[in-house]
C-alpha cells in the first residue's frame, strides 16, 4: 500500500482520537474548516471503544465492539452476533455544506450476501410533512437514535461489481427502510485496508429524488451490526465528515 496512504491515515486518526476525547455533547457541529472526526477510535486505555456522546439501539455483547490494531493500524473492530444493533455519534450538520463521508476499512470475506457490518448515516428534513421517526418504541433495549426521516447504510457487497449500487427496500407502515449503498466488495479486496470518500449529497439525491435536499440535516453518523450471520468482523477507522 502507497506510503501516503499510510501518512493520511495515520493523520486521520490522530485527529479523531482528539475528537473522541472531548467533552460529549447532545450533537456535534462542523468545526470552522469544515470538518467533523466522528471516529478515531478512542484510545486504547478507555474502557468504552465508543465516545460517550455516542447512543445505542441495541445491546452489543461483550467483545463485539473494541479498539484493537490490525496491520499497525488503530481501528474499531466491530462484529456480529445473533442481534443486530446500531451505535451512532449525533450530528448538526448541513448535508450540502458537508457531503463528504471518509473511512478506512479492512472487512473479512462473508459467505453471501452484504457483510454483517455497516456504516449508518441519518437525515432529516428532506420531508416538510414528516417530523421524523425512530427506530423503536421507547424503552426497548438500548438508546433511541436520533428521529430522522431518512437512513443510508453504507454496504461491503459481496461482489466488487456491485460498487456504486443504490437499492431501495421496500418500507413498512411509518418504519421506514433504510436506502442501501454499496460504497466497495468482492473477497478479493478483503483482508485490506481501503480509503472510501463518498458525496451523501449524490446518495441521497439518488435515492430521494423528490425531496428538498436543501433542507437536509445529517443528524446522525455511525456503524451497525446486522443479525443473523455467522460472526464476520469488520474495522472502521478515521470516520469524518467534511465540505
């Protein structure tokens, strides 16, 4: 891998760790650059892997969230179990003043379909008569996300073909389904570290046609887990939103 790369990186991470250790706030703002670290991850002597203005839906096992190394890289390795679960870092963000999402990621081959491990990004406001949902009725496991109106899962597809794929779920009843994005795949690119950017705005747009992206806030960005699977890690590292 090209030593810059590896500088990037490196740069990357240094600055989410300093994100990760500030003072947790209801939602963060885009820094005067531009900028927002969502993940760096933490440090390893924290006892939580995840910032604590991060929330919850779901109830992570021991173990399926940690800060390890992997390839002298600090990353979050996350992996599956028998339920699915979403830990997200709130946001205050205009999509058009920021639709860059940057991670680095090292996935291991799943059998079929999309891997287990996913990145999730939130919106709100692209629908005027839409006040937003939430994923759960209060008091079942775990924190509420943030009430959005609109969701992207950010997918390793199974093949590398399927790069750039937008599909569309069908939703039920006032649950709406997640649009899902194929952002890279294929067992030959696992078990290797790749830099991802991608435009939310040309996601969205795609995925939504009709709403007013203007309006559009990311009002959530973070990693999940879905069930069902035979445990399949994965490993996120230098999370960032940007203009």
């Amino acid at each position: 891998m090209p030593k810059l790369f590896f500088a990037f990186l490196i740069l990357t991470l240094g600055a989410g760790l300093l994100g990760a250790c500030a003072k947790p706030r209801p939602g963060a703002d885009v820094t005067p650059s531009g900028r927002m670290d969502i993940l760096g991850p933490v440090p390893v002597f924290e006892s939580n892997p995840l910032p604590g203005d991060w929330v919850t839906e779901g109830k992570p096992a021991d173990g399926q969230l940690a800060v390890v190394e992997l390839n002298a890289i600090p990353a979050l390795r996350i992996i599956n179990g028998p339920t699915s679960f979403a830990s997200v870092k709130p946001t205050r963000a205009s999509m058009l003043a920021t639709p860059y999402l940057s991670w680095s990621w090292n996935m291991t081959p799943q059998e079929k379909g999309d891997h287990p491990v996913r990145i999730v990004v939130g919106f709100h406001g692209g629908v005027a008569e839409n006040p937003g949902w939430q994923t759960a009725p209060k008091g079942k496991s775990g924190k509420l996300l943030p009430p959005h109106d609109r969701a992207v899962v950010v997918l390793w597809g199974l093949s590398a073909l399927q790069r750039g794929a937008i599909t569309m779920p069908p939703s039920k009843g006032k649950i709406q389904a997640p649009a899902r994005y194929v952002a890279r795949g294929g067992s030959e690119n696992t078990r290797t570290w790749w830099f991802e950017t991608v435009d939310l705005s040309d996601i969205y747009r795609r995925a939504w046609p009709d709403d007013k992206t203007e309006d559009v806030r990311i009002v959530f960005i973070g990693i999940a887990a879905a069930a069902g699977h035979l445990p399949r890690p994965g490993h996120i590292a230098g999370l960032r939103l940007s203009r």
